[in-house]
C-alpha cells in the first residue's frame, strides 16, 4: 500500500525575478494538414503572462490547450503569430523552460532520484553536486526518503511530486504543465497544484497549467 498524500502545504515568501517569465502571445495560430485535410488546433490566440503569475487554462479535450502548451514549450512549430520568452522568438526547447507532463514522464529505470538528476545532466555538473541537487529538489517536494525507489513503487502524485522537482531544479523563468492532475484524485490533485504554486513562489517562476476543473484553477490560479 502507498502512503497517503500530505494534505498540508507550507506558504513560502515569492521570489521576484524581474523581467524573468514574461510570456507575449500574439495572433498564434495552430493548423495541421493541408486542403481537405487541415486542422485547426488552436484559433488565433493572444496572451500576456507577467512574471511571477500563475495562469489556468480551463477547456474541454481538443480546444487547444495542450497545443498551446506545446508551443510555448517549442515542441510544435506555430502556424502564424508569435510566442516570445522574455522577449526570446520560441523556435525550439530552452532551458527556461522547465515542463510538467500529464503522464508524469519518468524514467521507468531510473530512481526518483535518478529521474531528477538526469534534467541535470548535460550541463557539465560532478555527479556528487548532481546527487545533492537532486536531493535537496526532492526534498522540496517531500519525497527525500523516497529517493532510492524507482516509479512503479511510487503513486501517482508521489510521480507528479518527482516530475515536479525535476522541472523546478533547472530554475527554469517559466513552468508549463499541462494537465498534471488528469490522472490523479481531488485530494491528491489539491496536493500537487497547491505544491506546485508553492514551487512556483519559491523559486519565482511563472507558470502556465492546463486543467479541466473550473474549481481547481479559481482556488490554485491568480488569473
């Protein structure tokens, strides 16, 4: 049996880092296929995130959040308009971009641990300051005795915590998640959003969650 989720979560003081996390949307627009075939994902779109901010996205399946996402994350070329990072074009994946996935992602061969510090890995860092790294971001996310444990031993919102932890050790401007409580129950899903908006406040990003429950986003977001 897993353990329960906490379902405590501690306020931190906002860190500010200004000019960090400024998203502007302008005229995005999405479409995939040609002639008879083309397929509108997301209709023109306009959006401006300020830094620090945690915006909900609410909407059925296929009204184009996660293309949204998708794109503000580089993973899909825009069809027409713009998508700038503090004032960076979105051409591809940045490392100021940190991304919280639905099916949390991980590493089946590696440990929570593991997981975390593979984010780490290309930059260059000694394995003892990657294993501490890693270490201290679980423990951001209550899950440092868990470290050792790989993720079929671990619930679903013990992954989102590690998925989390992940995202935020870069010390990314700007976290998108897209649909991270799908798969989770209403109590754990108050877990990881009210977890989440602690990380954000934390380490002062701003941050971008799709979700389908108009209740979570009013108690969870600002906007």
């Amino acid at each position: 049996m897993q353990p329960a989720e906490a379902t405590e979560i501690s306020t931190v003081e906002p860190v500010t880092k200004p000019g960090s996390g400024r998203v502007r949307i302008a005229g995005l627009t999405v479409e995939f296929g040609k002639g008879e075939d083309r397929t509108i994902a997301l209709a023109p779109t306009d959006l401006t995130l300020e830094p620090g901010t945690f915006t909900a996205l609410i909407g059925p399946s296929g009204c184009g959040k996660s293309t949204l996402l998708n794109v503000v994350a580089g993973f899909t070329p825009l069809t027409e308009g713009s998508v700038r990072v503090d004032g960076r074009a979105v051409t591809g994946p940045h490392p100021s971009v940190g991304v919280i996935f639905q099916n949390f992602a991980l590493f089946p061969w590696f440990t929570a641990r593991g997981n975390v510090e593979f984010a780490l890995k290309r930059f260059g860092l000694s394995k003892a300051e990657r294993r501490a790294r890693a270490m201290d971001a679980l423990g951001e996310v209550g899950l440092a005795e868990h470290a050792r444990k790989y993720p079929g031993q671990l619930s679903g919102g013990m992954k989102q915590r590690v998925a989390i932890a992940r995202a935020f050790i870069l010390e990314p401007d700007l976290v998108l998640a897209d649909e991270p409580v799908a798969s989770l129950d209403p109590q754990t899903s108050r877990v990881i959003l009210g977890l989440l908006r602690s990380a954000s406040q934390q380490h002062g990003a701003t941050v971008l969650c799709s979700l389908h429950q108009v209740e979570l986003a009013t108690d969870f977001a600002d906007r």
